[in-house]
C-alpha cells in the first residue's frame, strides 16, 4: 500500500515511517476509492458516493473518500486488482467483477435461481457468509463490506419476441455473472462489457439482447429507446450485490473506531440501497408501461431449460473450485430455509394482496 495516500493534519511532509497506525489515529485520512460504476448511476453509482458521505459524517471528517466512477481511475473490471495491488486503497464493485480469479465471488454477488436480496443479506449477517466472505478474500489481501444490492432483476431487453428456448439460439446478448454461462447453455453468445457500452451496443445491433438491472437503471440507460420487450424476472440474476473492498494492509492500519465506521457505514448504505431500488423501480415500471413497453413472462420452455442449465454449471463449478464447494456448504441449506419460509409466508402474502 502506497502510504501516500494518508494525509495527515499537518504532517503532510512526514516520512512514510511515520505514518503507521497510531499516527492515523489522530490524523486526517484521505483516501481515493474507484468504482466499477459510472459515479452518477442511480443506485449502484450513487450507492458508493453516499458510502463516501456517510464515512465523512459518521468520523466526523476524520477520514474521507474521494470517490472515482468507472474508467476515471481504473478501468470497471479492474478495480480489485488495484485494491490488491495497493495503487488503490478501497474500490468499490460487484464481487462477480473478479469471478476469472475465484469461482465463489459469485455466491457473495448473486446466482442463478438463488437468494433474494433481503435472504442474500440475512446469509452474509447470520449465516456464515460474511464469515466465507472475508476468507475468500483474504486470499487476495483484500478485505469485503456488503454496501447493498440491486434487488429483483429484469430478465433482458430483447429486440425479437421470445416464443420458446429455440429463439435464444444464436442471439448475442449482454449478461453478467453465471447467467451468462445459464445462457450459453442455450445457445446465446453471451457477452459481458461495461456497464456505459450497453446502450449503444444494443442501438447499433453490435447485440441482439441486454440484461443489465431493473427499471430504474434500464430507463435511466435508456434501453427502452431501443426495443419495448422486456422479459421478467431476472432468472439468471435474482439480484446483485455490491460491495465495498478494502486492501486489507490499508485497513489494518486505521484505527479500531474507523474500522467500524467503515463497516457500519457500509451497511447504512446497504439499506438505503434497497430502499431506492424499490421505491424507484415501481416508479420506473409504471412509466415505461406507460410509455408502451412490455414487460413479460419467459416462455415456460425457456425457465424450464435455464433451471436445468443452472443446475449443471453449478455442479461443474462444485467440482472444480473447492472455495465454490466450501461456500455451497453455507449456501446451500440456508436457500432451502429461505424458499421453504417464503413459500408459506411470502408467496402466499403477495398473492393475497393484489387487487
């Protein structure tokens, strides 16, 4: 870790000896933190620049976050490795991002046919899954924050009307994490690019087909200025967590009570998270219906074949990938809890109150 990075309240010339921990503590920390996303994106954008605030707040101004968005720092996709590297102290991203370096990172982002939002949380706080999380990563030097989650996806904007799974055949369409191996299975030609490609790639038919996130970020992306076919719920991603990751040598070196504003704050604006991928996405769906878009049901052929598509690429990463063994251990006997619980409690709740 580069120690310049610390900014110490009038110390600015001190020596890198210095600055070890107890120096830290009655000093100003300054720090650069990159994210994957664009930092004006409604949620995931804004959710590491209210990160930001609420460590400035909650220190007192003690330690603050200069908050980078995609590509103005570091490219999206490569925001773990300056963090690992120390170039960079905290970055900010969807676990998955790094998934070419460890299969598990996706369980601690979001999996096909997996947990909701609020179950995914509940595992990470309650059930062992923080406790995987911080394994995983120490592997890399990194340290992880859960900071919220996109909740219920959409499925993918589409150019074409879906009948059955043979119209998959061939598309190229962009989709994140294991959902695109889900797709690849039938047939897609699934891409992954960043999050500011998706828009024009999809205009200049570079790609037949997009899943990004929900109808707040896919209006306020535009997509539906492209087609008005909208498939629903997201299968291949239930939702997607972000987190906030630390290298874990920088985080060492702050004191006990920035380590837990750091962490605290993480969760503060997890919840805020939440709460404005619901509030806005209801908002966002009733004004795209409004404006003629279509949001529909995958034909019952192609949920079929995508469940089944899901239970083999995850068994071929449980053989491969012994961390992915380890965190299905975990994972696995609280998603049984978890769709149990819901079948009696929620489903039947949410069937009950529509009018």
């Amino acid at each position: 870790m580069k120690r310049r990075t610390f900014l110490m309240g009038g110390a600015a010339a001190a020596t890198a000896s210095t600055l070890a921990a107890p120096a830290i503590a009655s000093g100003h920390v300054q720090w650069d933190i990159a994210s994957s996303f664009p930092a004006a994106a409604p949620g995931v954008g804004t959710n590491v620049t209210r990160y930001a605030e609420l460590v400035k707040l909650m220190s007192d101004g003690r330690m603050e976050l200069t908050v980078y968005g995609a590509g103005e720092l570091v490219p999206p996709f490569e925001v773990e490795d300056a963090a690992q590297a120390g170039t960079v102290p905290v970055v900010h991203t969807p676990p998955y991002y790094a998934a070419g370096k460890e299969a598990a990172l996706h369980w601690f982002t979001g999996v096909p046919f997996g947990m909701t939002s609020s179950e995914h949380f509940a595992w990470l706080k309650w059930g062992g899954g923080q406790e995987l999380f911080d394994d995983v990563y120490a592997e890399r030097n990194l340290k992880p924050f859960y900071s919220g989650n996109s909740n219920t996806q959409s499925g993918g904007w589409f150019k074409q009307r879906l009948e059955s799974v043979e119209d998959l055949d061939g598309l190229n369409m962009r989709i994140a994490g294991l959902g695109a191996d889900v797709m690849r299975k039938l047939g897609v030609n699934a891409v992954l690019m960043p999050p500011g490609e998706i828009f024009q790639a999809l205009q200049s038919g570079a790609i037949d087909a997009a899943e990004w996130v929900g109808p707040m970020l896919d209006q306020a992306f535009g997509l539906q200025r492209v087609t008005n076919l909208c498939y629903m719920p997201a299968y291949a991603e239930p939702g997607a967590a972000v987190a906030v990751v630390f290298n874990r040598d920088a985080f060492a070196e702050l004191p006990d009570d920035l380590k837990a504003i750091c962490e605290m704050a993480a969760q503060a604006a997890a919840l805020e998270m939440h709460a404005q991928f619901d509030y806005f996405n209801a908002q966002a769906a009733r004004q795209l219906e409004e404006a003629g878009v279509e949001f529909l049901p995958w034909p019952e052929d192609i949920t079929v074949a995508m469940r089944e598509a899901w239970n083999e690429v995850r068994e071929e990463l449980r053989a491969e990938h012994t961390n992915v063994a380890r965190v299905l251990e975990s994972y696995e006997p609280y998603l049984d809890q978890a769709r149990n619980y819901s079948g009696l409690m929620t489903e039947p709740m949410l069937a009950g109150r529509r009018s």
